[in-house]
C-alpha cells in the first residue's frame, strides 16, 4: 500500500489516538550524548546542549511536532534537553519517551532492563520530571522482547497511568509483529516503532498497523546516517561513536566504517532518492512516507542545519509510487507495495 501523500499541513492521525503529528518527527538519541552499553559508547560523540535546544524549537516552527526520546539517552540527559526546549512550548509538541532500560546516572552506563510494574511507575515519575511536565503524550516500552506475562503486566500497568492523567498513550518499540499484535486489545495501545529504512523493509509490521490503525515510528530511518550519503570508503568515525563502538546490531557500519556492500546499494537507487530535486536524506524519508500511511520517520539530529534538511522531506512529500517501484527493482524488495 502506497501513501500517495500527506494530509494538510504534512500532518497525519497518530494511529487510533486521535492525536495528528507532522509526519516526519525529531529523533532524541544523538542529542543524549555520551553513555555507554554492555561497556562500549552508545552516544553519538560530542553535543552541544544550546545547539539541541536551537534545533529542536526549529523543528517546532517546521511541523515537526512529534518529539521521540528516551530515558536510556545520555541516562536521562536527551529528556532533561527537551524538556528545557519545550519551556513555554509544550502544546506544540507530542512528547513520546520510553523506559525499560535500567541506568547508573552518575556512571552514563546502561546496566540492564527492568518492565516491572513498581519500575515501571518509577520511571514514569522521573521522565515526567526530567521532561518538565505533568504527562506524557506517548510512552513507550523500549525492551524490543518480552514474554507474555511480561507484556501483559506492562500493558495493564500503562493503562493505570492514563487513568491517573500521567500518560495519555502508549506503544512498543519493537519489531516483533506477533508481539506487537497482542497488545492490540488495550484500549490506549497505539503505535509501534519499528526499524524502517530504504536497506531494511518491515512490511509485516507495517501491514500489523495498517489493519489495526497503529501508528509506525520509524528508527533509524536513515540508516544511522548512512542514507545522508555523507560517509565514503575513507571514513572513519571516532571511537566515541555508537557506529563505531563494536556493537553487532549495529549493521551498516563496521569498526566505524559504512560497509561497503551498503556504500554499493546506495549508489544503485541514489539517483533515484534524488528525484525532484532531493537531497539523500529528503529522498529516503520520502520512500518512507510513501511506504504507508502510517509511518512517521524519526530521523535524529543534532544541528540546525540537520533539523532544516530532514523537514524538508515535508515539503517534497513522498516519492512517487513509479519511483517505489524502481528502488524496490534495483534492490530486490518487495514488489506489492
């Protein structure tokens, strides 16, 4: 299915919330800064806070209104940085975080997961206040597998939370389809981020929200930066870098180098992300608006200058259903979309 384009304003319905969001958001994971996981960097290298607040009240002022974080990001530091942006601006943004890791703030280090009920209103409590505010639009669990009485129980603790006012919705980053279905039939339950690029499809989650009416948050939408076409066979990112930290899901990169058969890929449909005159980056957050109706990429940043070109992508709106079905030839996708 083809979202052949974007409703007034590049705004689209937040799932069955009732809520509608600018359909290209702002990822809060690079502006976290540095912490670690399992011992190694998950940050993306050095920020400048005053830089995040600039870019994030641009994206405001731009459409984006969807703000996607997390309290794992910089152990908190990524939600106390929104939370200064959206002084004065609160109703101009959907505030969506998650919990689920557990974290030594004064180390910055990830030291493992926690869904428990108890934990559960723990960190609600500390994002609410990290944030600066008294609710939360979307709150998210950001353990990607849980069993079923784990999922069951989170999802029954959630629903208390809207009650009290606390949460108005919630959702799963997973990219678990099966899952993700389970948690259907709670009534607050309203989208799922899943991973979603031009290199990876997700067409069984997406079908899930599609038929469900879920929204689709999209991470890494631009392949960890790889889709910017900003990285070359000399590159090298620091070591201070999650893309070059040895982590194994990290798959577009390897010793913080982009791999070459994905540097192959990407000169294949490169000059079809290009068309109409966009950049990379404005053409793979177009394949992805055109993939369905219900994605929302999140592309994360960390200037302004970042914040302008990804919503552009607004402007140019989705790549035509033609264009989608050259890139899905060059790159042996799907062809039913």
């Amino acid at each position: 299915m083809l979202a052949s384009d974007i409703s007034v304003f590049g705004r689209r319905p937040l799932g069955r919330s009732g809520l509608t969001a600018g359909a290209v958001g702002l990822g809060g994971w690079a502006i976290g800064g540095f912490f670690t996981l399992n011992g190694k960097p998950d940050g993306w290298g050095e920020v400048d806070d005053e830089e995040s607040i600039r870019a994030l009240r641009l994206g405001l002022d731009m459409g984006a209104s969807l703000i996607d974080t997390a309290d794992a990001y910089g152990t908190g530091h990524s939600e106390e940085v929104i939370g200064r942006a959206l002084k004065g601006r609160r109703g101009d943004a959907i505030v969506a975080t998650k919990f689920g890791y557990t974290y030594d703030r004064a180390a910055r280090a990830l030291i493992g997961t926690d869904v428990s009920p108890a934990y559960i209103e723990r960190a609600c409590a500390a994002s609410l206040q990290r944030l600066g505010t008294d609710y939360i639009d979307l709150y998210q669990i950001h353990v990607g597998e849980l069993s079923a009485d784990q999922a069951d129980a989170a999802g029954e603790t959630l629903e208390r939370l809207v009650e009290r006012g606390a949460i108005r919705f919630w959702g799963w980053s997973t990219d678990n389809a099966a899952a993700a279905t389970r948690m259907v039939k709670f009534p607050h339950f309203v989208a799922v981020q899943q991973e979603l690029n031009v290199f990876t499809d997700g067409p069984e989650l997406l079908a899930m929200c599609e038929a469900n009416n879920l929204a689709s948050l999209n991470r890494s939408p631009l392949a960890m930066g790889f889709l910017t076409g900003k990285f070359g066979t000399e590159t090298r990112l620091p070591a201070n870098d999650v893309r070059a930290a040895g982590h194994s899901w990290v798959r577009f990169f390897e010793d913080g180098r982009p791999r070459p058969d994905h540097l192959r890929r990407l000169a294949e449909v490169r000059e079809l992300l290009r068309t109409g005159g966009r950049t990379l980056a404005q053409g793979a957050l177009g394949w992805i608006l055109a993939r369905s109706p219900s994605t929302f990429p999140i592309p994360g940043f960390k200037t302004e200058a970042q914040v302008r070109e990804n919503l552009g992508a607004l402007e140019m709106g989705p790549l035509s259903a033609a264009t989608m079905a050259e890139i899905g030839a060059v790159l042996g996708s799907r062809s039913d979309w």
